[in-house]
C-alpha cells in the first residue's frame, strides 16, 4: 500500500501560469517544496526549510533571483547556496552547510513539474505530453483546483471509473437501467494504462444539451493515467467533433489530502461567458464524488487484489493497480539493494 510518496517521478505541482516572483509553497506527502521564476523566466525549486532555524522560505521573497528568508534574510541562490547571512560582520565566511536542497523543474502541458528522487532524473518515467490542444486557438482553457478528503490512489481511480456515473452523478441517475459496461480493452505501458469506453450521455442542464441532438445519446470517453498523478479524460460527444477534455494531477499532500489541479478544455462555445458552466460542472462532479470516495477504506487503494473484489467493468482500475504494484516492488528491490 502506498503511503509515502513515490519516488523518481516528475509531479506535475503548479500552473506554469500561476507561477511568478512571488514564491509558492508546494507540498507533497508532508515534504515541503518552494517554486519561484527567475528573471530569466526560468522555473526554480528548493526545500522550504531554511537550514538556520527552519523558517518556511515561501513566505519570503526574490531578490536578484535568490530567495530570501523571511526570518533573518539570509539569502539563497538558485543552486541552493546562501550567498547573504546579514546578521554576520563583514568578512565572516559563509558557512558550506548553509544550503538548501535544489530540485530539477521542467514545465509542459501548462503545468510545472517538479522532479523527486535519486536516480536522475534522465532514466525515468519521462513527463508525459497529453495536452496537445492547450494553446490551439480552437480550443478554450479554464484551470481549477480542489481539496480532496481523500488519499490520492482514491481520487486517480474516481478518475477511472466507468461504473459508478449512474449511482453518484445526478445527470446520470436516468441511466441506471443501462448501467452495464460493454466489455473494454485497456492499452498498457510501464507508466501508463489508457481506454476507451462507450457510456450513456448525462442528462445534465448544460448548454450542451441544447446542441446535442436526442438520437446522440452516447458518447466516447477515454480515459488515461500517467504515473504518479496523471488522469486524462476525453469525452467526444459524437456531434460535430464536440470534445470536451479534463486533465488533472491529484498531488498527495498527506495521507488524507490531495490538492487536484486542473485543466478543462473545450472546443465548443470557446466564448468566455461559458467557461462559468465549465467551472460548475467540473465542481459539481468533484463534490459528487468526494462525498463517496472519502468514505473509502482502507485509505490507500490496495494493491495486493484480496482486499477487494474488482469485476469487469474495473478493468482499468485494475491494470492501475498492477502499476502501482510494479511500482512498489520495484521500490522495495531498490530499497533491498541499498
Ligand atoms: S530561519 Fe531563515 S534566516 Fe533564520
Ligand atoms: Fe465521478
């Protein structure tokens, strides 16, 4: 069972359009991280805690593109270096252990990624690129986030799930006499499982529903997750080429806590005045399912396939599971190794 944070994975942290001067704390199993850009525009990630008494370095500030404590100035360069101890006299030497640990940061898909483990960071899963369509003028952004009461493993497999829609989702609820869930084949790489399902369309009181016809009463959905905290879900209504896209990472801030950011795309009624109904719908579903998923025990999902009793209709949480899986041995062997 995962309960400490996966390691030599990139994590997708922050909005790269969020990120800017001002620095932004990010946490991530109760590991604490700072980001801040640089003049340059380039992307920096520290440890948040100052090696001198332990203040947060978030709630300080840049200066000549170091980071400086808010506790008693000392100042940090990108490489994690204190370069200012203003309380010193003139001519004392910096201590070496005055340093903060520096992460590698890459930014893609609208997202910064933060880089977390020991191997380097090239012989690892590489950062997956699934947004082609963020920058296409055809299609419209909105970005969101939300706490879930709910232990990350839960919220990626509400994310996969194809059978629940007709029990938790109101617009769904006049389905439940076609609940079954055809037979669905599901793709695998070593980080990654992706399928694609046929579901009813939901009854919900979108703008959509006026520009879907009666006869479009299903749509095609694929679904992907992406070690660690990927999901990627693709609902093609079967009208016009109508799409709709929601990409979300679900970082574990705690065992009980996951921070999920996203991004919903659309390339119908890409005006601004719809992207309020986009925002709603994404928020209702998230209180729709945190309701139920929080409820869950144990509070990571188990991997081991005793403990609970997948069918069919689960078979994308199940090739989940066998990542998961793949994923804790391979971190038990290098464990054993050390
Ligand atoms: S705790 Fe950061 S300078 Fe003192
Ligand atoms: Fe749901």
């Amino acid at each position: 069972m995962l309960t400490t944070l996966p390691t030599n994975f990139w994590y997708a942290v922050e909005f790269s359009r969020n990120l800017t001067h001002t620095p932004l704390p990010v946490t991530l199993m109760g590991q604490q991280y700072v980001l801040y850009r640089d003049s340059q525009g380039r992307a920096i990630a520290l440890s948040n805690q100052c090696p001198h008494r332990g203040a947060a370095l978030h709630r300080g500030w840049v200066e000549d593109n170091c980071l400086r404590c808010p506790y008693h100035g000392w100042m940090f360069d990108a490489s994690g270096t204190c370069v200012d101890i203003p309380a010193d006299l003139p001519g004392v030497p910096i201590p070496k252990r005055a340093k903060v640990a520096t992460y590698p940061v890459q930014e893609q898909d609208g997202m910064v990624w933060l880089y977390v483990g020991e191997t380097p960071e090239t012989a690892v899963a590489p950062i997956p690129h699934l947004l082609p369509e963020l920058g296409d003028p055809k299609w419209r952004a909105v970005y969101g986030e939300y706490t879930w009461n709910a232990h990350y493993t839960r919220v990626i497999e509400s994310n996969l799930d194809v059978s629940h829609a007709a029990f938790v989702h109101p617009p769904f609820y006049g389905n439940r006499d076609r609940a079954a869930v055809d037979e669905y084949e599901v793709t695998t790489t070593p980080y990654s499982a992706t399928a694609t399902v046929k579901a009813p369309a939901p009854k919900r009181r979108t703008f959509l529903k006026y520009l879907l016809k009666e006869e479009n009463r299903y749509s095609l959905t694929t679904i992907t997750v992406y070690l660690p905290t990927i999901n990627r879900i693709e609902i093609d209504f079967g009208f016009r080429g109508y799409k709709y896209i929601y990409y979300t990472t679900s970082l574990p801030v705690d065992e009980k806590t996951t921070l999920a950011k996203y991004i919903g795309l659309r390339n119908f009624l890409t005006f601004p005045w719809a992207d309020k109904n986009s925002h709603d719908n994404a928020y209702k579903t998230y209180i729709e399912d945190q309701e139920v998923v929080q409820t869950c025990t144990p509070l990571a999902a188990p991997t081991d396939f005793q403990q609970e009793l997948l069918v069919a209709s689960d078979a994308l949480i199940i090739a989940y599971r066998k990542l998961l899986r793949q994923y804790e041995t391979s971190a038990a062997r290098s464990l054993s190794a050390v």
